[in-house]
C-alpha cells in the first residue's frame, strides 16, 4: 500500500530531507511559497509540488483537497514550515511577533485541522518540527521560543485527543542544523566576529557534546522514524535531535570549558 504524505516547508532544509529520505511505498506532496525551491527538490526526489502558505486557512484547505483528490488518502503530515524573527520583547515588533505565531503555530493548527479527519480515517500520523528552543529559553528569541513551545503543545494534544481515533502525533526538536534559516543566522552572528560560515558554526557549537550541527539529512530520519509502523506505538513524543545539547547543566560548563564574554 502507497502511504500519502504532505510536507510543509519542503522547498530546503529538513522538508526536503524528509522527502529525499522518504521509501518507495510513500507518495510525498511537498508544499510551499516558493515554485523554484519546491521544483528542485520535486525534481530530485519525485515529490510532489504544491504552492501553498500555510498560514492561510484557504490555502491550506486546497492543499489538503488536492492531496486527497488526487491520491484518495492522506496517511502522514509533517508541519515543518517555520520562520525566525530574533529579537526580545521589547525589540520585536508587534508584527514580527504576529508572523512568528502565524507561521509557527497557528500553521500547525490549520494543517491538522485540515487534515485531521483523513489522518483518522487512514490511521495516520502528524509530526511536528519544532526546536529545543520550545524547551529551553535562548536569548533574543522569544516570539521564536513561544511559537514553537505553543506548537509542541499543540501537538501533545492532538495525541490526546485524536490519539483514541488511531491518529499519533509527536514532535522533533532538532538543535542546529544546516539550513538555509541557520546559514543565515551564522552569517549575521559570524560577520560582526570576523567569522565565515563554518568558523560560526564551530563556535556555535563549541558546547554542544557533539560539537557540530546536524545534518539535514539526520533530523529528517527521526520525522522518517515517527511517520512509520516502526514508531507505531510512539504517540505525544517530544524527541530531541541536538547533539546532546539540551543534556548540560550551564552551572557547571565552566569546570570543562574557560568561558570568556565577546565584546559586544
């Protein structure tokens, strides 16, 4: 049987891992904004390609029809889609605030809303990726941290409540990876530092037990993972994928490592 499964944020990054990673019993409809992103990875991998923004109720809503008219079944969604707007409460702007939960949150509420009574008919799956940012509070990133802490919660309680229905619902927090969205923040941490691409993200992860990012690649096994029969009893998970990040005590960092402040 041909699983069906929608991915969103598709066009780079983990989504078009997961689509790249996906086996050949899964049919996967990839969505998006941008044409030209979704069209390569759809050209690599076989996916298909649908623009949509999925902070749009009827954007959303056309993008599950579609899906279901086309292949007869829904059996999996991954809510990927996510933008970062840095700043703290009082440097954010009213409306970077509204478009970090619009498209962090209120997305993933749209998308299982959509979708919901297929994933219950088909006895499916709903993964979201969320960030270790949902489970530890990171400095300049409150709309980011609070949208993706709403979206984890978000989908404790599909678990909770559709779980019964034979629908489960879990969540990936990665930590670093190598995206489009992380290269540019190394950029903007790097080039006030003197640091390129890679140095930033060695310092970056200088305390992270792995010491380096993941790959795209390795976040989209764990979404692969929670999408299969393998993961069949697995339901309201939160699964980290950060290297060991969020294991370290921060009080206790300074007897392995000499911490020095930056100017700045």
């Amino acid at each position: 049987m041909t699983r069906v499964v929608i991915v969103t944020g598709g066009g780079s990054g983990i989504g078009a891992a997961v689509a790249r990673a996906a086996d050949d019993d899964t049919r996967v409809v990839i969505c998006g904004r941008r044409r030209s992103a979704l069209d390569r990875v759809a050209a690599e991998t076989g996916a298909l390609p649908i623009v949509a923004d999925v902070t749009s109720e009827q954007d959303v809503g056309a993008l599950v029809a579609e899906v279901v008219a086309s292949f007869g079944r829904l059996d999996g969604v991954v809510a990927n889609a996510g933008v970062m707007r840095a700043g703290t409460v009082l440097t954010l702007t009213p409306e970077d605030w509204e478009t970090s939960l619009r498209t962090n949150l209120t997305s993933g509420y749209l998308l299982a809303r959509a979708a919901l009574p297929h994933l219950i008919a088909a006895s499916g799956a709903f993964v979201a990726v969320s960030s270790i940012a949902a489970l530890r509070a990171p400095a300049g990133a409150s709309a980011y941290a609070a949208s993706k802490a709403g979206l984890t919660m978000l989908t404790q309680t599909l678990a909770a409540d559709f779980g019964p229905q034979g629908v489960r619902a879990n969540v990936v927090c990665p930590g670093w990876v190598r995206t489009e969205m992380a290269d540019e923040e190394m950029r903007e941490f790097g080039q006030p530092l003197g640091l390129g691409r890679e140095e930033a993200y060695a310092e970056i992860t200088r305390l992270v037990p792995q010491r380096r990012p993941a790959a795209p690649e390795e976040a989209a096994a764990a979404v692969v993972w929670l999408l299969s029969g393998a993961a069949s009893y697995v339901n309201g998970a939160v699964l980290t994928v950060d290297g060991g990040t969020t294991l370290l005590d921060p009080g206790t960092l300074a007897f392995d490592f000499v911490i020095r402040p930056r100017d700045g």
